[in-house]
C-alpha cells in the first residue's frame, strides 16, 4: 500500500490537568532550563489520557523552546492501546505550537504499528488543537 496514500487525519483538543515545571538551571545572563511535568486528556478523532515531560528553554522576553515526550492511553479510529509522541515546539507571546510525531514502534495493543506526525498550537490557558497525520504499518 502507498504511504503517502494510507494516511488518514486525525483532530482533537487538548486539556491540560496538571502543569507542573520545576526550574533545573538559571543563570544571571541566559535562558532558564525547567522540566515541567503535564497531565492532559485528548478528545476528538484522538481520545484517551496523556503524560508528558517537556525539557524547556525559557528566555527572559518570555518566549521559550521546548521538547517533549508523550505517552497517550486512549484510541485512535477506534483502536485502543497506548503510543509515544515526540515534541518539539515553541512559546512566542502568548501562543504555544509546535510538532509532534509518533516514535517508531512504540504503539501497543490496537495502536501497534501506529505511525504518524503532526502538530498543536494553542493559546495559553486554553484547550489546544492537535492534528496527526497517521497510518499503520
């Protein structure tokens, strides 16, 4: 089957339940360096729970850079099990986005074989919106 032909967009909203950053590293004269812990749930195309760690850099204008991991328990088409995302984003003003895609063999159950990529974009204090571009291996 084609790749490219075989990938069915999935959208879904994103609710924070918990935000929990914790400072690592902060210099006078640079970016300061948190984790920041995030509890959240998915509904849409894609529902379920997430768990994330994000690695940020945050600069003193308030902007920042982040990465992240994501385990989501929850279905995507209907199918149940559990999958990785990988984050990659930025805060600029009062807007988060970034992109995200599904690590490589790290879907179970109904998920296993998942493959996908995407992205968020939200404005702070609110429900982000997500996409994933998905197929099965």
């Amino acid at each position: 089957m084609n790749e490219a032909g075989a990938r069915t967009r999935a959208s879904a909203a994103i609710t924070v339940h918990k935000y929990e950053p914790a400072t690592y590293d902060e210099p006078a004269e640079a970016p300061v360096l948190a984790r920041i812990h995030v509890e959240e749930s998915f509904s849409g195309d894609i529902s379920g729970d997430g768990v994330v760690e994000f690695l940020q850099a945050a600069r003193a204008d308030g902007s920042a850079s982040f990465v992240g991991i994501e385990r989501v328990t929850g279905t995507v088409a209907g199918r149940e099990g559990t999958f990785l995302l990988q984050d990659a984003g930025t805060v600029e003003g009062n807007v988060v986005s970034g992109e995200w895609f599904v690590i490589p063999g790290s879907g179970t159950g109904g998920l296993a074989g998942l493959r996908g990529e995407g992205g968020f974009r939200a404005n702070l204090g609110e429900d982000a919106q997500v996409h994933l571009d998905y197929w099965f291996e």
